[in-house]
C-alpha cells in the first residue's frame, strides 16, 4: 500500500485528456499484493554517489532474499541507463558474480539476473524490488520531450504523459521502490514532497 500512495502522489487530481473515470481507475488500481516497505527517495551530490546508493540499495535486497530476477532498475533515458550498466556489470557482477539483463521489449525477464532498462520497457512487467534513477527534472519530464513544445496545451499534455510514465515505472514494485537523483537538473518536480 505504501508504493500504491506515493505512485499516486505522481499523478496530479486530473491529466488532461484523461476522463475522471480513467484517472479513478488508474489511481485506484492495487498495486502491491503484499506489504511493501515506504518507498525510499533519494538525493545524492553526484551520480557516482547515485551509483554507489543504488548498488548498497540492492546489495540490501539480495541480502533480504529478494532473488536477482525479482530486482528491475529503471531510468527515462539510454544516456540515463549507462552509468547503472557500467556499474552492474563492473562492480555487481564482480563482486557478487551477478549478471545484469537488457529488458527490451521481446526479451522477458529472467529469475537469475537483475533486469534494467529504460522507462518505456517497465509496462506490464512487475517486481518485487523497482528502481527508478535520475528522476531529475531534466529526465522527468523529458527535456527532450518538451524543449520545442511552444504550445501551452500541447506542453501540458506532453508533460502528462511524461508524469504518468513515471507513475507506471513506480507501479511495477510490488514490494521495494527506490527512487533517487543527482543534482544534473535538480530533483523532478512529478516527485511528491513526502
């Protein structure tokens, strides 16, 4: 219920070009099928710190049981995904003798190596431990995204869908959500203020 009221926190009361009733049922969807703990959000002073927070992050989901399969680590962008698969495969996989699968979207999941990928290929996939890194104000909402929109309704719609990507890469942790930032760009402003 924990990671069900921050993803929710992720969505504003209405999206635009949303109807009420498709927002209630997106908000009201149960997500976690078992207890999770509060979602942990952090800030760290660089990314190499954000490395270092998300390989103790899930050095402590290992150590719990949580089976490397059942771990997923999320970014928006492939820029944003780099620094996490340098680390997986040169500190995780060296030190735990863990490897790291590419999720794309004809590859499933398997149970023996920790999945990672972009944002786009979290939907209809679920975890028991989710990630979710540089959720920065330059990758949540996409700059990219949004740098040319000049159109104030075409930009708020833009940034909507941007805001309910990330509320869907949130909903895939059924047990643990981790999200955390660098100060590139500043933490998201989609992120709930506790």
């Amino acid at each position: 219920r924990q990671i069900q009221d921050f993803a929710e926190r992720v969505l504003p009361e209405a999206i635009e070009g949303v109807q009420e009733d498709e927002t209630r049922i997106l908000s009201d969807r149960p997500i976690a099928l078992m207890h999770g703990v509060v979602p942990e959000v952090r800030g760290y002073e660089s990314r190499e710190a954000e490395m270092r927070g998300l390989k103790e992050w899930i050095y402590r989901c290992l150590n719990e049981n949580i089976q490397p399969g059942e771990i997923a680590i999320f970014a928006r962008s492939e820029n944003a995904l780099k620094p996490v698969e340098t680390m997986l495969r040169d500190e995780v996989s060296r030190e735990r003798g863990i490897q790291a699968r590419r999720l794309k979207r004809d590859t499933p999941p398997v149970p023996h190596e920790i999945n990672y990928g972009t944002a786009h290929n979290a939907k209809g996939l679920e975890f028991r431990a989710v990630a979710v890194v540089q959720v920065t104000a330059g990758h949540f909402p996409n700059y990219a995204a949004i740098k040319d929109v000049v159109d104030t309704a075409e930009r708020k719609a833009t940034e909507d869908q941007e805001r309910q990507l990330l509320y869907t890469v949130c909903t895939r942790a059924r047990e643990r959500l981790y999200i955390s930032w660098s100060p590139t760009t500043g933490r998201s402003t989609f992120l709930p203020n506790r």
